[in-house]
C-alpha cells in the first residue's frame, strides 16, 4: 500500500507534478494494480485525472478494459483477435469493456467491441447490475451513445440495481429526447426506484421542469 499511496494521492488530486515525482521515485507504481486490482490508470481515468492516464498509458501495453476506456481501437481488436473470450469478463470493479468504453464515451471503441460481438445487455458484476446503455446514459456521451445501443438492439427495460433504470438515469441528465425515445420504446414512466422515486420526481429534483410533464404523462 505504501508503494502506491505517492501515486494515489497525485491522482486524486490531479496533481501531474507529484505524479512525475511518484514516478520518478518508483515508476513500478505506475503499472502495480491498486487494493482491489485496479490499475494506476483505470484510477487516473475514474478520477478525470487525464493527463496523469496518459503518463500512464506508456508504461506497459493496454489491457482490454484501459484500451476500451481510452477508445484505442487498435488495441482492442488486437486483444480479442488473440484472447476473443475477454469480451464477456469483467474488469476488477465489475465491468465489461463495452461498459467502459460506453461510459466514456468512447464511440470507435463502442463500435469495434459490438462489432467484434460484445453482449450489449452484459449486467456488470457489481452492486449496480447495470448494462452498457445505463453506462451510457450516466457518462460523458450518453445523448448519442444510449440511442446507437438501443439501434443494435439493447434491452430498454432492463432495471439494475437500486431499482434504477434507464429512464431513471435520461431524466436525472435532462436529456428530454432520449427520454421520449425511452417512452416510445414502451419504458414503464410511472417505474419507481427502490426509494420510491419516479422518472419525474427525479427530473423535478434535478431541475430538469421541462422533462417533468412529459414524464408524468401530460405532454407527449
């Protein structure tokens, strides 16, 4: 834990200098997997510490889950063109690499991992049993990436831990169109969360006053 800590903290702090340091010390910090068997760069990338992923990112080859997170093509039909089976395991907090690459929003490597056939309704192995869409529609390209999952065929219905599904998480983004696609899809508006919750009161919540008739069923 010590080895790592140097590096952990440059990380959750942004800090690009002290984790040039960290390296400099010790640059077998940058590749040692973390308490839980993240790696340096998976934690860089969860913690928008993109800068520090790409000091990172040379220091030995992409594995599957950091090349789906990065949208590095390339590597990623290398890896299934030796190893086909990786697209069905889960990273070490419990995501399929179409997970990441779709919370991401890494759209070539959301592609090539459909394309190379990734199960597009995977439940990740973790307490929010989500699939690739819900992934979506919770990162940084969820507008265009939850529809181009739903037109390879992902499961619109699906309801993942927590009782969240994905017009749960469309409203709590504000994301109006997504949401009236969702509908027209047939997703159940008055669903609730296991808080009690429904798409509307999670959009009145947020802010999101447009969405809350719509979702309450007053406009269409």
């Amino acid at each position: 834990m010590s080895d790592v800590r140097p590096l952990m903290l440059a990380i959750e702090s942004r800090d690009l200098d002290a984790a040039r340091a960290a390296l400099a010390r010790d640059e077998g910090q940058g590749t040692e997997p973390l308490p839980g068997g993240l790696s340096p760069l998976m934690f860089a990338l969860y913690n928008g510490a993109h800068d520090i992923a790409e000091l990172l990112r040379p220091l030995r080859p992409l594995d599957l889950f950091e090349a789906a997170a990065l949208d590095d093509a390339r590597r990623i039909a290398e890896i299934l063109l030796a190893d086909p089976e990786a697209l069905r395991r889960h990273s070490a907090d419990g995501w399929t690499p179409l997970h990441l690459a779709a919370f991401f929003g890494r759209r070539d490597a959301v592609l090539v991992l459909v394309g190379l056939g990734a199960p597009i309704d995977s439940i990740s192995d973790n307490p929010m049993q989500n699939t690739p869409m819900h992934a979506a529609l919770a990162g940084a390209a969820g507008e265009q990436l939850a529809p181009l999952l739903m037109g390879f065929g992902a499961e619109v219905d699906h309801v993942g831990g927590s009782g969240v599904n994905a017009l749960h998480l469309a409203a709590a983004r504000g994301f109006s169109g997504l949401c009236r696609l969702l509908l027209t899809r047939g997703i159940d508006r008055s669903a609730k969360t296991e808080d009690g919750k429904t798409a509307a009161d999670i959009a009145r919540e947020r802010g999101h006053v447009e969405l809350v008739s719509l979702l309450d069923g007053g406009i269409q």
